[in-house]
C-alpha cells in the first residue's frame, strides 16, 4: 500500500507545504518561536520572547484547545516545557486541509489575549 499509492511522496509533498505555511505564521505571529519536523510530523514551538526563548506554555495550551474546540482539528502538547504543539495529521491529509489548518490556526493566535485565566496546562491526546 505504502509504494502503490506512493503515501512516501505524499507526506513528502503534503509535509514540505506544511512546513512552508507554518513558516509563514512564524514570520507574521511572534508566538510562534520555532518550526521543525520532517513530512506529516511537526512540532510549532511557542515562545513568549524570541530572545530570551520564555516558554509560552499556557499560550500553548490555550491554541490546543482553542484549536479542539472552535475548528475541530486534534493536536497535542509535548516539550520539556509543554510549549511545543505537535501537529502529526493522517496520510490523508492534503495540501488542502494544511491550508485549512494553519488559517485556523491563525485566527486563534490572532485573538490571543494572554493565557488562559486559572485554567491548568492541558494536553489534548491525538
């Protein structure tokens, strides 16, 4: 299955748009400290501060669950200091939904007004 429908190339191609729209983010949301990964499996890494790299780990949070609650897309927390939002879709997954997501995405991050008030740190499972 894997070679005859070329699921490889696919999360090649899907994973190498993905990388670019997150790159894109990066540049217009300060949040967003760090992209990296390799094909459908990616980690956005939030940070409060780009110099001092201040994890911004209930900011995290919040895109997670925000993300979960108000456009239904899975994603979850890992990182020593929980501010990295893994983002690992299935092979389905198309140039498409990536556009989908990280508009998504960017909605949220745009309407952040700072962490979520008394709220604990959650991890939302994928």
């Amino acid at each position: 299955v894997l070679h005859d429908e070329q699921l490889q190339a696919h999360a090649a191609r899907v994973g190498a748009h993905l990388q670019k729209q997150l790159m894109g983010l990066q540049e217009r949301r300060p949040l967003v400290g760090d992209v990296r990964g390799r094909g459908l499996f990616v980690g956005v890494e939030f940070v409060r501060d780009r110099v001092t790299l201040e994890p911004a780990t209930q900011e995290t949070s919040e895109v997670c669950a925000r993300m979960k609650d108000e456009h239904r897309i899975l994603m979850s927390i890992d990182g020593p200091a929980d501010n990295v939002l893994v983002i690992k879709p299935p092979m389905c997954f198309s140039e498409a939904d990536v556009d989908v997501m990280v508009e998504a995405m960017d909605k949220v991050l745009g309407s952040l007004r700072g962490p979520r008030a008394g709220g604990p740190v959650g991890h939302t499972p994928t």
